[in-house]
C-alpha cells in the first residue's frame, strides 16, 4: 500500500516486508501442515505458491482502498492462492494427497494470511505532517478515517512562521511552525510530509529543504497524496502544471498498440455473443414507439466529434433542441421508459458503443464522452473540464466504477476528478481491472451514490471552491444522464 509513496528507505523495507509477512506465513502454515501428513513434495507446491501469492499482492492492495473488487482480491482471494495453485500442482503428482491434508493446508495458510493482513498490515501507519492550515490537515485525517484508511496518521500540522492562528486551531494534529518542523520530524516521528496550495511552495522550500535534505522524509503535494490514496485528482489542488507533466505519457506506441489491441480483442467477440440480445432489445424498444437506435454527437479524442451508437432509453420527442442543459436525469425520471430503466440497469444499452470502440472513436475504458453543447457550457463552469480529452472516451471507466451517474454539475465535477486520474495512471493493467470491476457493478451498483467524503479537498470550500457555486451539489457519477441520452 505504501510503495507508491516512495518513503524513506528503512520505512520502506519494513512496510513491505509487512505486506508481504501474512502471506510468507500462510506458506509456511500451509507447508508445514502438508509436510507433517508425509507429503513434502506437497508442502513445498503449497508454500511456494504462498510465495507466488505475496510476490503479486501489493498491486492489489494498494488498489483495495479504491474498487471493492481489488479489495477483495487483497483479503480474499490471495490468501487462498497457495491453495488453488496447490491443487493444480498436486494433480499431477506420483503419489496421491490426502484431501484431510489439503484441506487443513488450505485453513491454516488462508488464516495466518487473513489474521495478518488484518493485524499486522494494518498497524504498519505512516505518520503525516500536512504543512498547511489546521483546517486542512483537519479535513485529511477526518477523510481518512471516513474512508477506512489503516495505513496513514495526520500526526502534525506545519504552517509558516507570520501565520496567526485563532484559538479554534490548537484542537487540530499537533501544530508547530516551519522553523521547527526539523524537530517536530524528529520527535513525531513523521515520514511524509504533505504541502497544500495555500501558500506559494516558493516561499517555504528554501527552509523546508535545509531541514528534510538529510532526513528519511518524502515531500509531495496534496494533490500527490490525494491521488495515490483516494484515486482522484482534486481540482483546487491543481493548475496548468499538473498537465505539463503528462507531456509524452499518451505518445507511446508500445502502449497504444497494447490498449488498441485489448479494445478490438474484447469488442469484437463480445459484439458477436451480444448481438441476439441487442436484436431482442431493439425490438422491444420498438415496441415502446419511436426508433430503436439513439444516435448522438458527442466529444472524442483531442475534441473532436462523433457519433455515439445507443439504444434509447427515454420516450421519444423529435424535437430535442429546447431540452436545457441544467435537465439532469435522476434515478426516477419520469422519461425514462419501463424497458429503458431495465436496460439501463443492465447496462445493455451501452452495448452498442461497442461499434464505436471497433471504429476508433472510443476505447473500452476512459472518461464517459460528453454532448458538443454540454461540453461547452461545463468548461465554463468546471476548471479543467475540456482537458478530459486527452484520451480517448470509453464505454466503461474509473469514474463510472467508482462512482455511478452525475445527478449535477458538482457531481459532474467528482466524476472529473476521476478521469484525471485514470488519464494520469492509465495502464494495460488498469484497464484490465476496470473492466473486471464493470462486470461486478452489472449485478451490485448503485446508479446515484451520496458525494464521497473527500468533495471537500477534491473542489475545494468557500472561497477555494472551483466549481461555480451557483451549480447545485449533488450525486458524483460518470457518464451524466441528461435530456435525450
């Protein structure tokens, strides 16, 4: 959970031996276990695979705080990865195992392994010094605990020397100012710190680095934190600069040839197996009135348009040009149609983008793609809106399984936050597990959630706020729901 910090090198070590202890002891349980019902060869498939098992762990848990399928992944699935490799091995050995033998491997290695990431991964805390207000570093631990985090204190607040501090503050982490912060590191023992925009870094990294030059430390922005443990990049942390350092990260060939090969590779078959149902949709939306096919322009890559390809989901009015665009559609909108609501639920209408993955003009995971005339109007309202375009836009995405529907332009906004993160991180890999996480969203997702307990950092408050004020709050999602979608 912790590499992608990069914290100080002895931390470090014993942070990831930590993750990886439950699973070196599961192998040692599950091996000795074996071993003693006179089945060495067994004991050490079992224990080796244990091995495997805590070698591929920390990608899982890093994201468990993020998608409750990576979750499970983490405290589930890995312990008992020894056990069904183990099968697999023991399948073809000379000598026949005892099931009482494997079954008793399978407990033992999967309970040391759960019972450890439970108690010994989670007491592994790294403690946090946010240089910046006692608001702030308020707002970080309360959405830290809000969001189940184990693994990170807020042990102290730094702020700079000419600040004059109310009363309220002195209830916050421990507060010190910046001339001291080489003794608060020392005596609180800190190994992060992390700097919020509420001053120029300019002003404070002269004396920052004469006192964290020569100490176990890492130093990063908020919006650094922010992205690795609440997978979203927060638009009041942010400017024009976070953007430059993306520059070349979407140019690579290797990596558009990976990504463009997964999207035919998946599209294609899954069109193929999909198109008897879509007939039988089609022609139930028929029976509704009205077309079966919903065509659209909307924004592709770099901003240019496209037609996107759905089946409709709302009754039919010809004439969609008075629809305004503050016209948000809520989980019981009444143009919605019974069959639209049960392929909406399903998911089913989307299915067709398919044909817009096979032709280029959207990928299977990416942000949600947007109307021409929406686009617009929430680049006026949302900082950063049009730099979504970066990629590709995808039928499914990090938003989409994270969060659910837009229900306004603040939800509009977290969905944003969202985006930025996967056009940041976007990998093979991640693609991979959001289309793994999509399957599981089919059968247990909520279309409209409540907003995530990080709204504040992540569109800031009062007078930090980005998103037009004026805008109603309201449910965070991908892909908005609006008039005629």
């Amino acid at each position: 959970m912790h590499d992608q910090f990069g914290l100080g090198a002895p931390p470090l070590a014993i942070r990831r031996l930590a993750a990886r202890a439950p699973y070196f002891a599961g192998a040692l349980a599950a091996g000795v276990v074996i071993a003693a019902e006179s089945h060495p060869r067994a004991g050490a498939i079992v224990a080796g695979a244990y091995l495997l098992a805590a070698a591929t762990s920390p990608v899982a848990h890093r994201l468990r705080w993020l998608l409750p399928l990576a979750g499970v992944l983490s405290g589930v699935t890995f312990p008992f990865l020894g056990t069904a490799l183990a099968v697999i091995g023991l399948a073809s050995a000379s000598e026949p195992v005892k099931l009482v033998a494997l079954a008793t491997a399978a407990l033992a290695g999967g309970a040391v392994a759960l019972l450890g990431n439970r108690f010994v991964v989670s007491s592994t805390l790294a403690r946090v010094g946010l240089i910046g207000s006692p608001f702030e570093a308020s707002r970080l631990r309360d959405e830290l605990e809000q969001s189940g985090s184990t693994g990170f204190e807020v042990a102290a607040t730094i702020t700079p020397d000419d600040w004059v501090l109310d009363v309220a503050s002195l209830g916050g982490p421990y507060l010190c100012a910046l001339s001291q912060i080489g003794r608060a590191i020392d005596e609180r023992g800190l190994e992060m710190l992390v700097v919020t925009q509420e001053f120029p870094r300019r002003s404070v990294d002269e004396q920052l680095y004469r006192e964290v030059v020569t100490r176990p430390v890492r130093v990063m922005n908020l919006h650094e934190f922010h992205e690795h443990r609440f997978g979203s990049v927060p638009l009041a942390e942010i400017d024009y600069g976070w953007f430059t350092d993306l520059a070349g990260r979407h140019s690579h060939v290797y990596k558009a040839i990976a990504k463009r090969s997964l999207d035919l590779a998946f599209a294609l078959p899954t069109m193929l197996v999909l198109a008897p149902v879509i007939a039988a949709c089609a022609l139930l939306v028929r029976r509704d009135g009205g077309p079966a096919l919903f065509r659209q322009e909307r924004v592709g890559r770099g901003g240019e348009p496209f037609t996107l390809f759905k089946l409709r989901t709302m009754t039919h009015v010809p004439d969609r040009a008075s629809d305004r665009a503050s016209d948000w559609t809520t989980s019981e909108d009444p143009r919605i149609t019974k069959v639209g609501g049960a392929l909406r639920r399903t998911h089913l209408d989307e299915a067709l983008q398919l044909w817009n993955v096979v032709k280029g003009d959207m990928s299977l995971v990416g942000p949600r793609p947007e109307q021409v005339a929406y686009v617009e109007e929430l680049s006026r309202q949302i900082p950063f809106y049009a730099q979504r375009h970066i990629v590709r836009p995808g039928v499914t995405g990090w938003a989409q399984v994270r969060l659910g529907y837009a229900g306004s332009v603040g939800g509009t906004a977290f969905k944003l936050c969202n985006d930025l993160y996967y056009i940041k991180y976007q990998t093979i890999w991640l693609d991979i597990v959001i289309l793994v996480e999509t399957l599981r969203t089919l059968v247990a997702h909520r279309q409209f959630v409540a907003p995530p307990a990080t709204g504040g950092t992540m569109v800031g408050e009062g007078p930090r706020r980005v998103v037009d004020r004026r805008s109603p709050g309201g449910s965070p999602g991908g892909g908005s729901r609006r008039a005629g979608d």
